[in-house]
C-alpha cells in the first residue's frame, strides 16, 4: 500500500479573475506565499517518505516550505505539469462566452472531447500522469508521498483512479482548494479515497 497524498499549488496572481492557466508560469500572491507555508508547518508531523512536483516554478514554490521542513529534495517530473489549455490560457470564462459561447457550451458538457485548438487532450494528460504516480507506487512501496501539482490533472487523475468517467471530473470533482490535501491509497487491488480537499490553511475555512 502506497499513500499518495495530492495537492494544489497555492493561490497565483490568476486566481482573482479565474484565468485559465496552464502551461504559463504565474507567480503566488502573498496569500499563495502563506498557503506554501501552511503546508510547510503541515509537513513537519506528515512523516513523509517522498515529494514529488510538477516543474512549475508556482509548484516549486508552493512545496519548497515543505521540502525544507522535512528534509526531503523534491522529485521534479515534467509529467506532472497542468494541462495545457490551448486556445483557452490567459482567459476567464466570461471572456470565452463572449468570444465563443457555442463552443465553451461544448467544452462545458464534454471537456474530453470538445477541446480548445492547440489544447492537450485530456487524455493524454491522464496517460503522462498516471505514469508518473505509477513511478511512485513502484519507487514507494508502502510509503506516503506528498504530490503537488495542478488542479485540472488532479482531477482527472482522480476519476482514472477510482473508474470515473473523465468527462465527469467537473461534476465529481468541482473545485480542489489551493494547498487543500486529498489522500489516495493505491494497492494491487487498486485505489481507494481516503480524504478529499482537506484544507489546511485557517483563511480557507471561513471563504464565501
């Protein structure tokens, strides 16, 4: 048995006009900056075996307090980075639905088939991802693994895990919070949930 628990990096300058971000490199807020330090004082009692990042520099930032706290050199594994949203980067969905409503409607039903031009399929992300937490479940045989990465993979990640139909990982899984932790346990049998969006930041307990 092999626990993997999964985070999201912490809040970025985007996240005030909820821009689609993916492949661009976007800095933390301040507020993201003691989200990354929330995690860090976490990690102190987590008795973690191993960190694993995506290459973002908002990743890397966000499980450096954690790294530091308990002496662990992240794993950094490009597999792990966001999706890429093509067409979409840069963009609130206000601005989408008033530049192409017909196909965000689309996009809003099946983002697994009704893609942006220039994204990655979503299920290719899901394939490099999964190869990377397979890496960790071979590499950390009955151990637990801090995962920090992006909020979109996460999610899909998680329906491949537990035989959800990707489609749906909107619906099932609507918002994953910044540093938030979602553990996972995966055996030969498969994958069970454990916990899911546990904050650990006090200022996310009390948001509207």
């Amino acid at each position: 048995m092999t626990r993997l628990i999964l985070t999201r990096h912490a809040e970025t300058v985007w996240h005030a006009e909820n821009r689609y971000a993916g492949r661009t490199e976007i800095g933390l807020t301040e507020r993201g900056l003691r989200q990354a330090e929330a995690l860090g004082r976490w990690a102190v009692q987590a008795d973690l075996d191993a960190i694993w990042v995506s290459p973002m520099e908002r990743v890397r930032a966000t499980a450096a307090p954690a790294a530091r706290a308990s002496g662990i050199e992240p794993v950094v594994d490009a597999r792990l980075r966001e999706v890429d949203f093509g067409w979409l980067e840069g963009r609130t969905r206000h601005e989408v639905q008033l530049e192409r409503p017909e196909m965000l409607a689309a996009y809003l039903e099946n983002p697994i088939d009704n893609v942006f031009e220039h994204a990655e399929a979503p299920r290719e992300a899901v394939s490099r991802g999964r190869a990377a937490l397979d890496a960790m479940v071979a590499g950390h045989a009955g151990q637990k693994v801090l995962v920090v990465a992006h909020s979109t993979l996460i999610r899909l990640l998680l329906c491949d895990l537990l035989d959800i139909p990707l489609r749906r990982y909107r619906q099932v899984f609507p918002a994953l919070g910044n540093c938030a932790l979602t553990e996972v346990d995966i055996s030969k049998r498969g994958a069970g949930l454990i916990t899911l969006n546990i904050p650990i930041y006090l200022d996310e307990l009390s948001h509207d």
